[in-house]
C-alpha cells in the first residue's frame, strides 16, 4: 500500500462561505480536501471533491465516515438555520439541539472510522457572548473567559461536545468571529450580500441609499473577512499552540455603521442619504419582481428568486444594523499570542468582495 503523502481534511458546510473559503485555502496548500454539504457549491475548488450530505442523518453520516479512513482533520462550519424569524431561532432548543446533533453526529463517525483524525476545528460567532440576549451585559472588550449567557446555544451543545471527545491524540480549536464579509452564494447568513441586493433595488428604483438603522447608533464594531478566517483556520490545524483553545478573530480595524455606510454607498455606485429606518429582509422581500427584473437585465448568475439567493441574510442585516447602538469588540491578545497575526482593512476588503460579486454575476455592475 502505498504511503499516504497528504493530509486529508474534511470541511463540512463546504456551500457555505465560510466553509467554501477554507477548503479553497486548504487545496490551494495542497491539502486533500474533501467538501461535505446539502447542496452543491457554488463552484467547484481545483483539488477538492464534494460529498453529498445531509448531517442531520446520523446513519448517513455514519456511513460516509467509513469511506474517509484517511481524514486527519474536521473543520466544521455547517448551520441549519431555522427559516422565519432568525433571532427569534437563536433562543430556541429545537434549533440548538438540531445544530449540536449534527456537529456530534459527524465528529463521532470521524472519530470511529479515521483513526488518524488529530484536529478540529469549529467557526462560531461573538453570539456566543449573547448580544441577541435582552438584559444580557455585553462588556468591552469581549473576552474568551467570559460567562456564558444563560441560554441553549448549540455553540455550547458543540464546544461541550467537542471538549468530552478530545483526547491525548485529538485536539480542537473553537474560532469566534463577528459578522462575516465576503464569499458568494450559498451562505444562508451574508449580510453584505444582502445589502449589495438592497442597494441594486435602489438605486433600480432611482432612490438614494438612506441608512436603514437609527441616525444616533454609534455602536463600535468589528468584521472578519472570510479569507482571513480561512487562513487562520489552516494555521488552527498544525500549529501547537492553537491546541485546545477558543479564539477571537476579527481583521484588526474598527467602525461604526453611519460612518461605514457612505463607504458603501459610493461602493455600491448609489448615493447615500440621511437615514430612513426600516426592514432591509423586509424591503428586499417586497420587491422580489424587481430584483428579477435586474438578474434578467443584467443576466445576473444569481436566482431571480430573492428570498431563495439570499436566505437568512436579509434578516441577518436586520439585526447587525438595528444592533448596533450596542458596542461588541472582542479582544484578539489571545489568538495574537499564540502566533497568528495576520489582518485587514475592513473598508478595503469590502470594495474587494463587492467587485468580485460583480464579476460573478451576483450583483448588477455599478454603472
């Protein structure tokens, strides 16, 4: 037999962005990469193979595990969010033991059939410090050491999970991240996205773009870029002091929505406009004929379904715009510390994944 001369990693949530990210990372290194979703990708990675599956089925999972004797790491990214009322599912014990189920449904298969298996490592959000959480103090700066908020999380149900099944040779590593920027199709919780698609309504309708939250929320803010926390994820997987630990991560810099959104607005080709406090899911869903109208106009690769394109991720906006007269910085000293220091410019970043979503075909050109 002949020896195996790769590792071999298993990223679940591969038609996610945050998933598709890193198995991009991970075969650009020359990892085997081995994909697992629901749903196909959005396109496909040089160097990975997607599987089908659906990890609620602790069976299929099960049987696939047996087929990847070989897997030497788990990155899991994989939620199954509830439609609706998205905060609302946040609080919800059918929607932490669905997701906690999953997580343990996979790792427990990979553990009896890859005896090779020696790292995971789980993508969460600052959710874990409970801003959605009514009464709940939010401290700055946010802290791997807090307490947890007294709620059902399936944060909690996985990093308690993975924590019970870790041993001598199996370590882990928990990354928690605010909002996320970048990707393309297929993640179900993209706000930028969202706004991308809000403004082409816009400006279709040849309105402005009007900030959609409060004019006196000034909450201080934070986003990762979904490359870095790619890289940072292939770091997780071979470096020491990444062992056993729950990290912050975030780019680097700082902003406020009110001063970050004529940024957007310029980027976005619309002019911004004071503020006019409304639903971004809502206003999306309402103008779903428009929407289709700008995708056949501008033969767009995006769904002219709106609600199908974007999923969550209207809501998702909702939240972090309406949020954030509440402050949520974390401290990253942790992560720093054990090595990884690498960081963006959040203003920049977003002119970057704005034009790639236009050379994509997600959204119309800004012209």
């Amino acid at each position: 037999m002949a020896a195996r001369t790769k590792r071999q990693v298993v990223v679940a949530g591969a038609s996610g962005f945050v998933g598709h990210a890193a198995a991009r990372q991970f075969a650009a290194s020359g990892w085997d990469v081995i994909g697992l979703s629901r749903n196909k990708p959005f396109a496909d990675i040089p160097g990975a193979t997607f599987l089908p599956i659906d990890l609620r089925d602790a069976d299929a999972c099960r049987t696939l595990a047996a087929s990847l004797p070989d897997a030497t790491h788990l990155v899991y990214a994989a939620v199954n969010e509830t439609p609706g009322d998205l905060v609302a599912s946040w609080s919800d014990p059918r929607h932490a033991e669905r997701n906690g189920a999953m997580f343990a449904n996979l790792l427990d298969a990979l553990i009896d059939h890859a005896p090779g298996l020696e790292q995971v490592t789980v993508v969460h959000g600052t959710k874990a410090y409970g801003p959605h959480v009514p009464g709940w103090h939010i401290p700055v700066p946010l802290k791997e050491s807090h307490a947890r908020p007294p709620i059902d999380d399936f944060y909690f149900r996985q990093e308690d999970h993975l924590r019970a099944r870790a041993s001598k040779t199996l370590r882990w590593t928990v990354f928690r991240c605010p909002s996320i920027a970048g990707g393309g199709p297929g993640g179900n919780l993209n706000a930028f996205l969202a706004i991308g698609v809000f403004a082409a309504i816009r400006r279709a309708e040849g309105l402005n773009l009007p900030f959609p939250g409060a004019a006196d929320n000034h909450g201080i803010m934070e986003v990762i870029d979904v490359d870095l926390l790619a890289r940072a994820i292939e770091w997780a997987a071979m470096a020491p002091t990444a062992c056993n630990a729950t990290f912050n991560i975030a780019n680097g810099d700082v902003y406020a929505w009110p001063d970050m959104w004529p940024h957007l607005a310029r980027i976005f080709g619309i002019t911004p406009a004071g503020h006019d406090p409304m639903s971004v899911r809502a206003y999306i869903q309402n103008r779903g004929a428009i929407w289709a109208d700008i995708v056949r106009q501008h033969r767009l690769r995006a769904s002219e379904d709106v609600m199908a394109f974007l999923g969550e991720s209207g809501a998702l906006a909702d939240f972090l715009l309406g949020n954030c007269q509440r402050t949520m910085l974390t401290s990253t000293v942790r992560l720093r510390q054990a090595g990884f220091t690498d960081c963006m410019d959040t203003e920049e970043r977003m002119a970057y994944w704005i034009g790639r979503w236009r050379e994509q075909g997600l959204l119309p050109p800004a012209g």
